[in-house]
C-alpha cells in the first residue's frame, strides 16, 4: 500500500528526502525536524502555517514502520499525552448553580488564547471531564463558557480540533470515496472536549452551548486556519451519556465506532469501546459539498 501523508500519496523522492535528513538532523529534536520536513516539502495548511504536528505523528508512523530511526525522544509532552493538571482556587467547586437559562444569558465562549486562559481550561478540564485534558492532534481552537447572571462565571469548557481520518458512520453518510475524503477532511471539525462544570445545573444549557458554538466557531476556525468548515462532528461515549444535548441542538446520530482509535489508520488498535458517531451540517448542502472536487 502506497504511503500516505493527510490523505496525499507519498512519492518515492519525498520518502528519499525524509530517510536523508533524519540520518543527517540527528541533533534536531523529532518536533524540530516535522517543521523541517514541512518547509522542505510546503506541507502546510491552508492558511500558511506548517502540519508539524500530523508530520510528527507521521514520522513515528515510518519509524515503526522500520523505515527510518528518528533521534531519541525528548521528554517532552507528544500528542495524546496527558498533562499535568494545575490547582487554583478558581477552580474549586461552587455552590450549586441552578436556575432557568433566560435569567443567567447572556451566553458567552471566549477563545482561549491568553496564558491565564490557558492554564484555567486545562484544569478546568483536567479535574471535571472523564477523558481529563490531552495534547490535541493537528488544528485545535478550545473556549471557556461563562454566563452573565448573577455575576460573569465560567460553567464550562469546549475543544474543536481535526476531525478523524476514519468514521465509518460518517463517511457512508457523506457518500465520499478515499480521494474526496483527503480532499476535503479538512473542512470538518471534531468536537473533542465539551464539559459544563458538575456544580453548574441549568436546564438546555448544554444544547444552547452548542447551538452559539456551532455558528460562532465558523468564523473562527477560518480566521486561524483559512478553512470555512462544513461539517462538525462528535463522539458521545454510549456507555456513559445519552447524547440528549447533541439531539436537542440538531445534531444527527448516524452510528457508533468500529472501537479503535480516532487516528488508527492501520487497524491495530481494538481496545476501545464503540462511541456514538454524531454530526451537526454547517450548511444545508454539506455531504454534497464534502463530495466536490472544489470542496
């Protein structure tokens, strides 16, 4: 099978080009040779900016692989790895919040960007969510929610970041072929993270999170990326969630998950339990747009 870099085939001179410099950049840390490897061979998206964080992942693929040794790890913080998680006194549970929505709005979902956002919406996440917090792969734009009334807190926190190479559920809704979905993966958006706190009890919060989230992060994701995304995605972990919110802002259930890994191309990872596959179309033609060779 022919290699395979976000989609594209992998020509003969590329790979030369790549087994040449991880034999001669032995000094370069593995983050520092993928930007490398991306200046060299203009892997960028579509706004400029390298894919050093899918080269990175698609380095390690070829080393194991056996078709080339990468210099020896530094200890640093990979994708999927979870983080030390920070304690503040801002992140101590509160008293019960626990009133009708329309008393508490405005609603608001500020990009995180600054170092003090940083930090609360990794702890945040870290001590309340189930999956705590992880170095995303590829693209990622992660917000705090707050609400107005009776004085500006945060109740919650969500994450958008790639989307899976692979969803079966998603894909036969789609109705592309391999080539389309290369073509045009970038144009959907995972929905990775989404918590509101365990103290915060306020009914059809959580569908109207996701309804300001899914028209306010058009316009965001283009302006980091240079990408208008059609289509978001999700997936809800049947065992623990019924996925009530998602139904009630208009997201589409279509399946569950083969069980493996959002990122395992290969068909080597079985060890995770089925999830239920939903989708939220950003605009009223997006499996047909999804399909176009303009996409």
């Amino acid at each position: 099978m022919a290699l395979r870099f976000c989609g594209q085939p992998l020509a003969g001179e590329e790979l030369e080009l790549i087994e040449g410099l991880t034999r001669s950049c032995r000094s370069l840390s593995r983050t520092e040779l993928a930007s490398t490897v991306c200046e060299l061979l203009d892997w960028r998206r579509a706004n400029g900016r390298l894919k050093s964080r899918e080269c990175w992942a698609f380095l390690e693929r070829l080393e194991d692989a056996g078709k080339l040794t990468l210099p020896v790890r530094h200890t640093t913080k990979p994708t999927g790895a979870r983080t030390e998680v920070p304690r503040s006194a801002r992140g101590e549970p509160a008293e019960i919040l626990c009133a009708p929505l329309h008393q508490l709005t405005p609603l608001s979902l500020a990009r995180v960007e600054t170092p003090e956002q940083h930090r609360l919406w990794r702890e945040l996440v870290g001590r309340y969510h189930y999956q705590g917090h992880a170095v995303p792969f590829g693209a990622q734009l992660r917000y705090l929610v707050s609400l107005s009334r009776p004085r500006p807190q945060v109740v919650g926190c969500l994450q958008f970041s790639s989307p899976a190479w692979r969803l079966r559920a998603r894909d036969r809704w789609i109705g592309w072929d391999d080539a389309q979905r290369a073509r045009a993966l970038q144009r959907i958006v995972n929905n990775s993270r989404f918590l509101l706190l365990p103290w915060v009890k306020v009914r059809n919060l959580a569908s109207a999170v996701l309804g300001r989230a899914a028209r306010q992060l058009l316009s965001d994701w283009e302006a980091a990326y240079a990408v208008r995304p059609l289509l978001l995605e999700t997936l809800v972990d049947s065992a623990r969630f019924a996925g009530t919110c998602y139904r009630a802002a208009n997201w589409r259930e279509l399946g569950t998950t083969a069980g493996r890994g959002r990122q395992d191309r290969t068909h080597q990872r079985h060890d995770r339990a089925p999830k239920a596959v939903f989708v939220y179309p950003l605009v009223h033609d997006a499996s047909a747009r999804l399909r176009q060779r303009d996409a």
